[in-house]
C-alpha cells in the first residue's frame, strides 16, 4: 500500500493541468491496448469464425505490429509540427472507429486489412501521449509517473481479460469489438481538460519564424547513434512483452483447457502484477538509475518460468503468470521517461515513438512464431520457456551497455 499512497501523494501535487494531461496520455494508452488485447483473447473464438488457425488469426497480430511504426511516424511528425492535443484527439478516433469496423469484418482477409489499419493508430498514441505527459509533468519523480503511464498498457489488458470473462459468453467476439470502440469517448476529455505541452508551445515561436520543413531527418541523423541503439534495445523491450503475453491465452485456452472465466481472471491478476511491477521498477529507476532498475527486472524473470510455463493447473500458472508480468512490465516501466529524456525537443513525439514502434516491426512474427512452433511440437510450454531466457539475456545486456539521462531537463530547445 505505501507505494501506491506515495504515488497517489505525488499525483495531488501536480497542478490541475500536469494532472489533466497525465491522465489523458494514461488513458489514451490503456484504452489503446484495450482494443489490441480483445483480439489477443478472442484468437481461438475468430479462428473458429473463420475456420482457420490460431497461428493465422495472429496473423493479425503481426500485421498490426508492422504498421505501427507508420503511425509512430506520421502522427508524430503531425504532433511535433501541430501540437501534441489535437494528433491526440485525432489518434483516438481513428484507434476507435477502426477498431468498431473489425466488429462487422466479413472474412479473415478483411480482419487483416483492418488490424494493419488499427496498428497505424495505435502506434501514433504511445509517443504523443508521452510527450505530452513529461512536457508538463515535473522532472521530480519522473520515473514514477513513467511506470505508471507504461502500465496503462496493463491497465488496458486487465480490462480487456474482465470484458472477455464476463461479456464474451454473452455477444462473442464481434460484440467484444463494439465495446472496443468505446475510446472515442475520451476524446471529450481531451478538448475540454487538457491543455496543450507547454514545451511545445514556447517552441511554437521559433518554428513559425524558422518557416522549415519538420525537422525529423536533421534530429535523426544529429543522434543516430542513439536512435539506432533504442531500436535496438526496443526490439529486445518488444520481445519481452509479446513473448510473454501474445500467446499465452491460447496456451491456457488450447492446451490447459481452461474457460474463458478462468482465463480472463488469470488475465486480471497478471494484469494487476503488471501494475504493481511498473511503478515499483519505475520508482527504483530514480533511486538506481534506468539501466540497473532494467537490468534487475530482466534477469529476475527467468527464475519464475517453471511457475508460468510448466505450472500444472491453474493456481500455480496464475501466480507464475504473475509474477512474471510484474518483472516483464517492470522493466518496461522504465521505458517512457527512459526514451524521452534522450530525445531532442524538436523530434520529442516523433522519436521515441518511432523507436518504440521500428522495435515491435522487427519483432511482429513473434506471437505468430511462437503459435507456429508450438503447433509443430505440440506443446506449448517450451516455446514460452526458451523465449524468456533468450530475451531477458538479451535485454539485460543491451541496458547495460546504453546510456541515460536520468533528470534531464525538458526544454523547448
């Protein structure tokens, strides 16, 4: 409880403004990955559907993966050029109204047009919303708000487990895709409470007299060295999340025969776990710094595979699915402030997103991957196992290897 009570002090002591636009990027971002876990969930309902298998229903997820790196691109530029509310507002409705029209999809083919459209606008939200959040946020704490903000991702798979335990045996998979499009409602919010970056905003001067084009290639190529190393460390970041989440459902719904009650509350509770996990390593990453707070969080994920992977009934895969999500999204709690404290003003919507995005294409086979290998050997378990070691090493290597800019100062220059 004490963490959650420091936090809920630090968050009272925001001014109306710093708190408005903290909660909008928080939602934006939870209701975001809301609509990428309903079809996370629902795989075995639409292969079924469609008379298919589950590897190609995550087909989808690939696709939607992919072509996050275009939204990432495009909004942000948009939002570094424009402001970061209007391509906020913006972002939402496209997520939402995509995400409605996979409801009424007439066939397989159709799904994947629509979830490469969706990956779009999902991948425009993640870098908008954290700029605007740490434009306004004090850089006092920074790292706590960052675990939080990360774990909306969290935040929206919880909500989406209980939507799949409680509402899926009531209107399918169609019908959980029409709750999705409940986003848009947000929007409201957003126009009315939440002011814009007032980092971009003391830039807005200077961008107007310059009369340029944006300058994404300049602030690129000015920290490439950089940038391709957050690629990089985004690709392992990636891996760590999917590797651990995207298939999971299907191994408790296929393999441990486990209903849609009990696997939406397994959902729940890793979600929980999440949470927890990316404000404790958030926090930690103050105290440590980014790296060692990363670094910590991924290799203590290995010792809790024989719980996730080979528990043999649901208790003892519940608390291993737990538990491992509280490392997994502990380390990325660590993320937002980590790559935003490292991007330059002029790029600051448009670059981590853009990183954040380029590491979920190199990595968008996996959840299909791991489907496919799983079906071959016919089981599961080993596949999950093998993944987390692999990443975890990786990732911890990468961290310690980067540099930080813990505390750096937000300016407008």
């Amino acid at each position: 409880m004490l963490p959650i009570m420091s936090f809920v002090r630090d968050f009272q002591n925001l001014s109306r403004s710093q708190r408005n636009a903290f909660v909008a990027s928080f939602l934006g971002w939870t209701l975001d990955s809301l609509d990428f876990f309903l079809l996370i969930f629902c795989v075995k309902a639409i292969a079924t559907d469609f008379g298919t298998k589950p590897s190609d229903v995550l087909g989808a997820v690939f696709l939607t993966q992919a072509f996050r790196p275009v939204g990432a691109l495009v909004f942000g530029m948009l939002a570094d050029r424009y402001g970061r509310r209007p391509v906020l507002v913006f972002n939402i409705l496209s997520f939402s109204v995509i995400e409605l029209a996979c409801a009424f999809a007439p066939s397989m083919s159709v799904l994947l047009v629509l979830r490469a459209l969706f990956g779009i606008a999902m991948g425009g939200e993640w870098g908008v919303g954290a700029a605007l959040a740490f434009e306004s946020l004090p850089k006092e704490g920074r790292g706590a708000f960052s675990g939080i903000l990360q774990e909306g991702y969290a935040l929206g798979s919880i909500l989406a487990s209980a939507a799949f335990a409680l509402l899926f045996p009531l209107i399918g998979w169609r019908g959980l895709f029409m709750v999705g499009a409940s986003p848009a409602l947000l929007v409201l919010y957003v126009q009315t409470r939440v002011d814009e970056s007032p980092v971009w905003l003391a830039g807005a001067g200077n961008r107007a007299n310059r009369r340029q084009a944006p300058a994404l290639p300049a602030q690129i190529l000015k920290f490439l060295p950089t940038f391709l190393f957050l690629v990089l460390l985004m690709t392992a970041f990636m891996s760590f999340s999917h590797g651990t989440q995207d298939v999971y459902p299907t191994f408790l719904t296929v393999q441990m025969k486990l209903s849609p009650q009990t696997v939406g509350l397994i959902g729940v509770l890793y979600g929980l776990g999440s949470i927890a996990g990316g404000y404790v390593f958030g926090e930690l990453s103050e105290r440590w710094g980014r790296k060692r707070a990363i670094v910590t969080a991924a290799l203590l994920a290995i010792p809790v595979i024989p719980l996730y992977a080979y528990g043999h009934n649901a208790i003892t895969l519940g608390i291993g699915a737990v538990v491992m999500q509280f490392m997994v999204q502990g380390a990325w709690g660590v993320v937002p402030a980590y790559l935003t404290e490292l991007s330059p003003a002029p790029v600051r919507a448009t670059a981590p997103g853009l990183a954040y995005q380029l590491g979920g294409l190199v990595t968008s086979w996996n959840g299909r991957a791991q489907a496919l290998v799983a079906e071959r050997w016919g089981t599961y378990p080993p596949v999950l196992a093998i993944t987390v070691v692999l990443v975890a090493l990786t990732l911890a290597a990468l961290a310690s290897v980067g540099h930080e800019a813990k505390g750096a100062e937000l300016s407008a220059s």
